[in-house]
C-alpha cells in the first residue's frame, strides 16, 4: 500500500510538518510505502480558470501540481495537512486545491484519507472543515481528523500532548486500508452530492467537459 502526504505549509519544519511527520513514521512502521511532499517546494502555478482540465482531462499547466494529481491517482490513501490563515487553509493549501482534479473529477475516489489543520485559536476549524469537505465531496473516504491547536514553533510540547491522538489517527487509517473500511455515512452524502449536484452539472456543459465523463468513465462512476 503506498500513501501520499502533502504538507500544504510554506515551512517544512513548522507544527503541520511535524504532525505530518509522525504520521508517516507510524505509516512505514507499519510496512506502508510514503510519498511525503511539502508544496512551498514544488513548483506550482495559479490556476487561471481556463477550464481546460474540464474538456480534456488534464491542466495546460505542465507542473508539479499535474504530478501530485497523478500520485494522487496510484495512491491508497491521502494526508492533507494545512496550517491556519485567516480561517482558511494556506495558500498553497488552496493553489493546490484549485489546480488539482478534485471535486468535479473525483479525484479522491475511494481514497482514505485524514486531514490536519494547525493553528493558534478558533479559526483551525474552519480550516478542517475546508479539508474535510474536500475530501467528501472529491469521493474520498475520511478515516481521521486532526484539529491541532499549537502556537508558533511549539513542536516539542505539542507532539508530547498530542503524540496519543496522532497516533490513533494513523492506526485508524492503516486499519480502514487495510480492511477496505466502508462509511455508509459518507458515502450516503457523497452520493447525493454526486448525484444531485454534480453529475447533473457536468452534463448540461456538454462537450465542455468531455474530459470530466471519461475521468468518471476510468472511475466506473460515469
């Protein structure tokens, strides 16, 4: 089983790296193959809403963003890790989110995956929400969330208070892959989301979003 981890900090060293961190080491302590990837390292360019990924099934923009859809796509599971800004994931968090195949192309079909948001007060919920709405509305499978609320370079403390939780979340994810766990839950709210919203939408564009169909049709979602 292989699974990606994205780091949607600009500092690679800070709470949400460190959290990361000890979840992949949990993961290739349990035999799982991790991809680790922090975005404020590859190269990746705005998403300038041509649509062009809509009508043929990939972005005009050959980048690294491009290459973390494709390892998306080879993976078994999915970590997602954003600090807090302004109530929000970070802006690479969201270029990532905006250039990446998700939601209209369910991108995260059948993937498990957690989300990690950090941050110093309140607005770190808002930030889980953003991920965990990612992930359901992308057809993912949400084994695990993590609200970690740190202050700035608290990482020591933090992962000695937390470490517990960090590691629950991980077992749960390497146990949901490996017994192909199924949430009737999520999968009713997916599919009313898919079905009544979004499968519509994409058939009245038509041709306009040809790629879209044969990305479902590859799923067998279409």
């Amino acid at each position: 089983m292989q699974v990606l981890i994205i780091n949607g900090s600009p500092r690679k060293n800070g709470v949400t790296a460190a959290v990361l961190h000890r979840i992949e080491e949990n993961l290739r302590g349990a035999g799982i193959e991790v991809l680790f990837y922090n975005l404020g390292e590859m190269k990746m360019s705005h998403c300038t809403g041509c649509n062009y990924c809509y009508r043929t099934g990939y972005c005009c923009m050959e980048d690294d963003a491009e290459l973390l859809s494709k390892r998306i796509e080879e993976a078994d599971g999915i970590v997602l890790g954003s600090p807090t800004y302004v109530s929000n994931v970070s802006g690479l968090m969201k270029d990532f989110i905006d250039r990446g195949h998700f939601v209209i192309e369910q991108l995260l079909h059948k993937k498990y995956c957690i989300t990690v948001a950090s941050g110093e007060n309140y607005g770190s919920q808002d930030t889980l929400k953003v991920l965990k709405n990612l992930v359901l509305f992308s057809g993912g499978r949400l084994s695990g969330q993590l609200r970690i609320q740190a202050g700035f370079n608290e990482l020591e403390g933090m992962i000695r208070k937390r470490k517990g939780q960090i590691d629950q979340v991980s077992q749960n994810l390497i146990m949901a892959m490996k017994g192909k766990q199924y949430y009737p839950i999520q999968s009713i709210v997916h599919y009313l989301i898919f079905h009544l919203g979004i499968k519509p939408f994409v058939k009245k564009k038509g041709a306009l979003y040809q790629g879209v169909r044969e990305r479902w049709s590859k799923l067998g979602i279409a």
